[in-house]
C-alpha cells in the first residue's frame, strides 16, 4: 500500500482526478451488473444470452474504424453513452424484457467507446509525462479497477441485505445521475481546455 501512495503523490490534479472519479464509476457500475445478469439468466435463453456475449465480443471489431479518435471526443460520448443507459434503465419499471435489448445495444457502445478511451488516456499520459509516471499510472490504476470491482460487488452483496431489486435500480439511478455529475465536472476542470488534434 506505502508503494501505492507514494505513487500517488507523484500525480498531477488531472490523473488524480481520473483515479477518482474511476474509482466511484466501478463501484457505481458494479450495483447494474448483477441486476442485468440475473434477468438475463431468468428472462433470456441460453441462445439469446449467447447472441449477447457474441455482440459483446464483436464490439472489438468496430474499435479500429475510429482510429485516431481524440481522447476529448471519447470523453464526450462516454458521457453522452451514461445519459442514454439512465434513461433507459428507467425501462426496466416499463418491461424488463426492453430494458435487457436496450441495455445490450448500449453495452457495445461502452465497449467500443471505453477501448476508445484508454487508448486516448494512454497516448495522452504518454504524450504529456514521462516513462516513470505513465508506468505507474497503469498499476494504480489496475490497483483502482480491483478495488472498485471488490467495493462495489460487495456494495451490493450488503444492498440486498436491505433493499429488493426495484430498490436497488433506483439506488443506482441515483449513483449514476452522481457518476454524470463527477463526469460532466471533470469534462469541464480537464477534458474542454483539451485541443483536438
């Protein structure tokens, strides 16, 4: 852990702020996916669960025609991909069944988008430090997606202690109209100064 800080002393605001608002977007991001996993196995075929995985996978077949894409642009609709998943995770009151495809469409524009956006941070972090700070940079951010993913599942192992499934969509509601506001700040302190090249 000494190491962990000591590398984190080394950060300037920008990568610190990334760390952080990361850090609460895995937590926030781990309440949905159990969710979305159990009405998958109750309400999908093992056929229909398959087309999904296949979707997921294909994604990475799009990622190379937006090469080049600005790590701001990718900023910007990851933000715009956040708002989207709100409201449609407000279909999930409506019919389960259209929640579960349109969360799917949504999926492979996350992943599409979050492959767009580490390849974005990582030419910027190398592109603006040096060697050292893009090395550590990498572990502690490594470090965060752990702890973020343990956090969080266990957030929602103690959730479901307390609160049914309906509750726990509205709980995550809430945390993601959070994660848009940390975002949209973030955009604003770092991403908008940004010259698109």
């Amino acid at each position: 852990m000494k190491k962990i800080t000591e590398q984190w002393d080394q950060f300037d605001d920008f990568l610190k702020d990334q760390l952080l608002i990361g850090l609460y977007i895995q937590c926030t991001w781990a309440l949905i996916s159990p969710i979305v996993m159990k009405l998958q196995g109750t309400l999908w075929t093992t056929t229909y669960i398959s087309i999904y995985l296949i979707m997921m996978r294909s994604a990475g077949l799009i990622v190379p025609y937006f090469k080049g894409t600005h790590l701001k642009v990718a900023y910007k609709a990851i933000i715009f991909l956040n708002v989207l998943y709100v409201a449609a995770t407000l279909l999930y009151f409506y019919d389960q069944n259209i929640f579960l495809i349109t969360e799917s469409f949504l999926s492979i524009g996350f992943c599409v988008n979050s492959v767009l956006l580490g390849i974005g941070w990582d030419l910027h972090v190398i592109n603006n430090y040096d060697k050292t700070i893009y090395e550590n940079f990498k572990y502690v951010a490594t470090f965060r997606d752990s702890l973020g993913g343990i956090g969080g599942y266990s957030t929602v192992i103690i959730i479901y202690y307390f609160l049914n499934q309906e509750q726990s969509i509205i709980l995550f509601l809430f945390m993601m109209l959070f994660v848009l506001f940390c975002q949209i700040y973030n955009y604003k302190k770092h991403y908008s100064k940004m010259e698109e090249q």
